[in-house]
C-alpha cells in the first residue's frame, strides 16, 4: 500500500516556528487570529517541546528555542529573514489582534496585489509579519504590471 508523505490536511510546505515563549505565542496565535491547537508535547519546564496550530486552513508548528540544538528564536538572532503573510478578513481580525496584544506597525493600505496590508508584530515578535485582506482578484501579470506602475523592482 502506497503511502502519502504529506501528512493529511498538510501542504507540501508547513512552517516551523522556533520562539521564546512559545506557550505565550500559542495562546496568542489563539486569541489574536482564532488559530485552533492540534497538538502541544511539553519540553523541560514549561517549554512546549512540539506543538502544531491550524491557522486559517494552513498548520504551523512551533516549539521553544533550543540553543544545545542550534534551534534559535527570531528574539535571539534579532529579527526574522523569514515573514508569514495571513490573509484574514481585516478589519474584524486587526482589531482582535490588537485586543489580544499585537501592535500594528502602519496603517491598513492597499498594495499591487489588490490586498490591505498591514504589518503587525506579536507581543514576542515572532516571524508574523504582515495580514492581508482580499479585496479583488488579481491574475499574476497584473500584479507585474500594478508593482511596475508603482515604480518598484519585480
């Protein structure tokens, strides 16, 4: 019997978050974005050594930072190469967001992809970067051309 390497309900990418204070981001992710637990293993501590979240229909997972593994948070290296984009109905999930710590780093404002943006942090700064809202369909040479018309690098 042929067996399926990708896990059901997974895509064929599934980011890991490494995070100080993952219980805090758990929780977090939870009450900021309606993220569902699927999954918490505990580490030493109070450190969550495995956990897995359903956010929107995509899953995540994430532990603590784990420096004897070379597993270092985005706190300790200072920042994140790496942002998420979550695309959520704005307005209703700003403000929850918001409510449930995070900061807002600028306004909501339209970008070349027909989509509000607006970056956002966590209270721990996690790689969360920016959540989007839909406002129209854009097909991809149309993204092309809208960036061009801005005078930005594709």
């Amino acid at each position: 019997m042929k067996i399926n390497p990708i896990p059901a309900g997974d895509h064929s990418v599934t980011p890991y978050l490494i995070i100080k204070g993952a219980a805090r981001a758990l929780d977090f992710y939870q009450r900021a974005f309606g993220a569902t637990k699927l999954m918490r293993i505990p580490g030493p501590g109070d450190q969550i050594g495995h956990a897995e979240i359903l956010l929107g229909d995509s899953h995540i997972m994430l532990a603590n930072e784990r420096p004897q593994t070379n597993d270092f948070s985005p706190q300790t290296l200072g920042g994140s190469p790496v942002p998420l984009h979550l695309y959520v109905p704005a307005d209703a999930m700003f403000a929850q967001a918001i409510a449930a710590g995070a900061s807002i780093e600028a306004p909501m404002e339209k970008n070349f992809m027909a989509t509000v943006l607006a970056p956002c942090w966590t209270p721990l700064r996690p790689p969360l970067a920016a959540v989007h809202a839909r406002r129209r369909g854009v097909a991809g040479g149309n993204r092309a051309a809208r960036l061009a018309a801005m005078g930005k690098a594709a």
